[in-house]
C-alpha cells in the first residue's frame, strides 16, 4: 500500500465511523448514548495524547491538568458566553498551560517527565481546592445553565473527530516527521536540524487543546464540578492505559482501545467498581509485559500462529485424557513383549 | 513562641520523618539498584497497615507481633512479583531506558491491582484502633507512648538495612551493583538472586512502615499515594541511591513539614510537599536523582 492508498484507507475508515456516530442519537436508547459520550471522549482523550506522547515517547500524566483546567474555564463562562467560545476558549487556555509547563520540564526525559507531570497535575488540583475553600469559601461551582446534552453529544463527537482527522494530517507533516524523529533519537534529530524544543512544546500544547477543549465540553455534564472529580489524576491513567493497550504509535489503536474499555467501564464499573479497577491495572501489566505494541500491533498471522498452538494443544491434551495415549502406549509395550518371545 | 512548642515542634516532626525515612529507604533501595520507580510503593505500605489493623482488632494480637510477620510477607510477595515481572520486562526491554518507562507503567498497574483490592477486602472507610496512647513525660515535653515507640522502631529499622549494606558481604555486593552493574557482574555478583531479594526487602520495609503508622494513626486506603510522593520528595532531597541521604531526607522533610504546618494550615500540607518535590527536581535534577556523571 502506498501512501495515497493509505491516507485514502483513513479517511474512509473515519467516515465510516463519524456516520455511525452521527446517526447515533436517531434511534439509540439514553443509556447507549452516554456509553458512546464516554467511549468518544476517550476516543479524543488517548487519540490526541498518542499524537504527541506516542510518537515522541515523552510519557505525559498530565492530561488530567488539561481536562481540568477547560472543565473550570467552561463552569466559569458556560452560563454568559457563547458554547462555541467557551470550548474554544477552554482550548487555548489548556494549550497555554501546557506551553508553559512545557518549557519547564520538557528538557527531561523519560520517567522524570512522567513523574514531574503528575506531580504538577496534583500541585494544580492542591491549589485550586486551597483557593476555593479560602479565597471564594467553596468547595465546588454548580452549573445551572447548560447546553442539552445532543449538543454535547456532537461537540465532543466532532472534538474525537477532529482529534484522529489531525492526527492523519500531522502524520503526514514535516511536524509529524520531527516527533518521529525526536522518538527514535532526540539527538540525532537535533543533528540534522530539527528545533526539537520548538517541536515538543508546539506537540504538547496540541495534545492539552484537545483535552482542554474535551474537559470544556463534558463540564456541563454534571451539574456540580469541584476538583476532586475534573483534576482526577485517573482520567490521565486511564488516556494513557487506553493508548498503550491500543497502540501508542499508531493511528487506530487507540479508537479501538476506547470503545473496548469504555463497555467494559460501563458494565463493569456499577456493579464493581473495585474489580474495575483491579482487571485494568492487571490488563495493563499483561500488555506492557507481552504485548508491548498494543492491540493494533496484533497481525493476522499472530491469531492464526495462537489459534493453532492451541489446537495443538488441545488435541494433544485430549489423547492423553481420554485414555487413548495409556492403551497406546499399552499396546507397543505388549507388542514389543511378544516381539521378543518370537 | 516559646522553646517547649519549639522542641515539641521538632520531635513531633522527627516522628512522622522517622517513618518517611523507613518509606524512602525502601522505595531508593528499588530504584537505586534496579531503576524500577516502584509508584505502587505507598500501596504496599496499606497492606501492611490493614492486616495489622485486622488481625489487631478481631484476634487481639500484639501489633509488634505483626512487624516480622508482615516483613516476611511482602518480602516473598515482592520476590514473586519481581519473578513475575520485572524480570521478564528486564530480558525483553532493549535498552535501560525502555526498561524504566515499561517498568513505571507495570508500577502503575501495580498500584491499581493493590489499591482496589484493598478496598475490596477491607472497606474504603478511615479505620484505626487504640494502642499505648498513654502520654510520657519526657521531661521537656509529653508525647504519646506509642509515637515514640514508632520512632524507636523505624529508626531500627533504617539502621539495620544501613548496617546490612554496610557491613556485611550481601551489602557490599548490592553497593557493587549500584555503582557499577557491568562491573558487580564481571566479579561474580549474582544479579539474578540479588534483584528478587532486595526488591523484597524494599516492599518489606514498607508493609513495616504500614504497621507502625496503624499503631498510632487513623489509616484509609487513599493514603497510599500520598506516601509514595513523600518519599520520592525524600529521595530527592537525600540524594538518589544514597540511603545515609534518605534517612536524613526523610527526618528534615517531617521537621520542615510540622514547623510549615504550624505556621500557615494543615490544608496546605499536600500543597507544600508537591512544591518542594516540583522545585527540587527542575530546579536540582541533577544530582539529587540520577548517578554521578550521568546526566538525566
């Protein structure tokens, strides 16, 4: 497959899946439509964070400070703004944070970066909690104007689609390239004439614009926000675990990984929550130790080579089991008996 | 304000520093020796403190008959984890690098699995039960009995792994690793049993550091991590692999957090501990967290 070709593969693939989104509302029950609201959050969440940290394989934990930071932009502006700017508004002040918090830690690496962001995360969250229970004397904000929720519905749909659109664009981009190389080697790619500073932050404060505008949009979900549930440093783990388990470097397994989990979050997570949480973090372990690449590293060869192993085995199993091996096995002896009296 | 509140202050601090020094002296050992930033470090400390907590309340037994029990276990609990683990992400990683990020992520896995299963097991509600609350006059101050019987017993403690590394040949070979892993394997050092052990020893530690905090504090299954970034501030502060460093850390950082906690509020407390981790390592990377010569 040529380029042509696979850009042509993409887009048709994103059609595909924005028509079943779009026609969703149509005829789905509500509870179906929350799932695919929480599913095409995460589709934007792990999609744009892969866009930057997949690529470069700088591991942010960070996305909870952006969700958090267009979450209260939008608790502050929904009920006088406009929807539209308020979103775009929450937008850029996440991408401003992220410039910012960028050109303070992205000269690190590896899992200084990791901790670093998550730390700030928790630093945000600490300070915003402290100013509202000081300064405004409260714990929360209500949100009592709101957008109905089919408005929400297409904003965050259109946010998931933009999120993989940009992602099929920038791949293609000497942008795109950069990080690639910063990936593979930073150095290297600093030889050859990439301002890999400029790179990594403009990277960075794409990934926190989406996530800042997603957090904007699913404020007004609830009707009462405070910084325990928008700065939950879980909605960052849970966008990073997606895009691992689906294939942080590439393009659609982070969109499987978000449908996959967000049904196993809603069936699951009600009736045991605990045990949610338990199965992801083994899920995570077993990826990470066996399955590095993620599910869209999974080639057809792969299932096949496992799909006959197993029958290997089983049949293996079988004759052993049903007693054949042991008058088999009876039967040469016997034989080899007889062989010797002749 | 005068030198009693002064003194009171200060051992107060030296008390809760004691057992963020025990912490830290675990999660350094982890890391300074096989890079594994072990994040699920505060979760293993709530084992401890629950099982302490239950077998305490329902059978009546001594919680310093729970000290060698809960050792033992995590230390087997973390040999199997590292033998189901670590190792294998030690053979399949390429390079140290990769080996630290995938190593961080199976942590984070880690810190899942034993935060939700303790709440499973035991509940998500603050637990603690009584024991020598009686205060003692010390002369220049009254203190519980049982808080200063934690600081006896976690300053032990971090004497007796300094000791360990210091003093005997297992420790020699584990300082030999630190400093050089090529070079500890070149003169015979076994990595394969020293790495299972000694991250044994570090969850040991802090299952430890869970049993002395369940004598005198109220715990809940939240505090975990809060505990697991103390003790990473501890281990800037001391100094990376340094376990002299970690102790004195870890008895500076509950000093400097009771006289800050005097002087403003106690809700700033989660607030000052993540700005001095933050300040330290942007402003400090060097030198506080990584080898010597090594840049991070």
């Amino acid at each position: 497959m040529n380029s042509r070709q696979t850009l042509l593969r993409d887009v048709l693939i994103l059609f595909a899946f924005a028509g079943w989104a779009v026609a969703l509302p149509g005829f789905a029950s509500d509870f179906v439509l929350s799932l695919a609201l929480t599913c095409l959050m995460y589709v934007a969440l792990s999609t744009s964070w892969a866009l930057f940290c997949g690529t470069t394989r700088y591991l942010s934990l960070a996305t909870a400070a952006f969700f958090g930071v267009g979450a209260y932009t939008s608790a502050l502006l929904v009920e006088t703004w406009p929807w539209w700017q308020v979103v775009a508004l929450g937008a850029l002040v996440a991408a401003l944070l992220a410039v910012f918090m960028g050109a303070l830690v992205l000269h690190l690496r590896g899992t200084y970066f990791a901790i670093l962001t998550f730390g700030m995360t928790e630093l945000i969250r600490h300070t915003v909690t402290f100013y509202e229970s000081t300064v405004t004397g409260t714990v929360g904000r209500m949100i009592l104007v709101a957008p109905d929720s089919k408005t929400v519905y297409y904003t965050v749909l259109l946010l998931a689609v933009a999120a993989v659109a940009t992602s099929i664009v920038v791949r293609r981009t000497r942008f795109g390239l950069a990080m690639r190389g910063i990936g593979s080697d930073e150095q290297r790619a600093q030889t050859l004439g990439v301002d890999t500073r400029l790179v990594k932050i403009g990277g960075f404060a794409l990934t926190a614009a989406f996530a800042g505008a997603v957090g904007a949009a699913m404020a007004v979900r609830w009707t009462y926000i405070d910084p325990t549930t928008v700065f939950n440093p879980f909605i960052g783990f849970q966008t990073v675990l997606i895009a691992l388990i689906g294939g942080a470097m590439t393009l659609w397994g982070p969109l499987l990984a978000a449908i996959l989990f967000s049904i196993l979050a809603e069936t699951l997570r009600l009736q045991a929550p605990e045990l949610y949480m338990m199965s992801l973090g083994l899920l995570l372990i077993l990826f990470v130790l066996y399955l590095p690449g993620g599910l869209a590293s999974v080639r057809w060869f792969m299932l096949h080579a496992a799909w006959s192993a197993l029958r290997e085995g089983w049949r293996v199993r079988r004759y052993r089991w049903s007693g054949q091996q042991a008058r088999d096995e009876a039967r040469a002896r016997q034989r080899a008996r007889e062989r010797r009296h002749v | 304000m005068s030198l009693s509140t002064w003194i009171e202050l200060i051992v107060s601090g030296l008390i809760t520093g004691g057992i963020y020094a025990l912490i830290a002296l675990g999660l350094n050992l982890q890391y300074g020796l096989m890079r594994i930033l072990n994040i699920a470090h505060g979760e293993f400390l709530l084992v401890g403190a629950f099982l302490t907590w239950m077998v305490h309340t329902s059978f009546g037994l001594s919680p310093l008959l729970m000290l060698p029990v809960t050792f033992g276990l995590l230390l087997l609990l973390g040999w199997v984890l590292h033998r189901l683990c670590f190792r294998p992400l030690t053979q399949t990683s390429p390079n140290l690098d990769v080996f630290e990020a995938r190593g961080l992520m199976v942590a984070f896995g880690l810190m899942f699995l034993v935060k939700s299963f303790v709440t499973y097991v035991w509940g998500g509600d603050i637990r603690g039960y009584d024991y020598m609350s009686q205060p003692v006059n010390l002369g220049f101050g009254q203190f519980a009995a049982n808080k200063l019987l934690i600081f006896g017993l976690a300053l032990l403690f971090c004497a007796a792994l300094i000791v360990l590394l210091r003093l005997t040949l297992l420790g020699k070979g584990v300082r030999a690793l630190m400093q050089s892993p090529m070079g500890a394997q070149l003169v015979g050092i076994d990595t394969k049993r020293l790495h299972p052990l000694m991250f044994g020893i570090g969850l040991g530690l802090s299952g430890v550091a869970g049993v002395l905090l369940s004598m005198a504090f109220t715990i809940s299954p939240d505090m975990g991590q809060a505990y697991t970034i103390t003790a990473l501030i501890v281990i800037a502060l001391g100094g990376f692999g340094s376990m002299g460093g970690a102790l004195v850390g870890g008895l500076l950082l509950g000093v400097i957090e009771a006289i800050a906690m005097h002087f403003t509020s106690p809700s700033l407390k989660a607030l000052l501990s993540y700005l001095v981790f933050i300040g330290v390592l942007v402003l400090r990377p060097e030198g506080l967290f990584t080898r010597k010569g090594r840049k991070a």
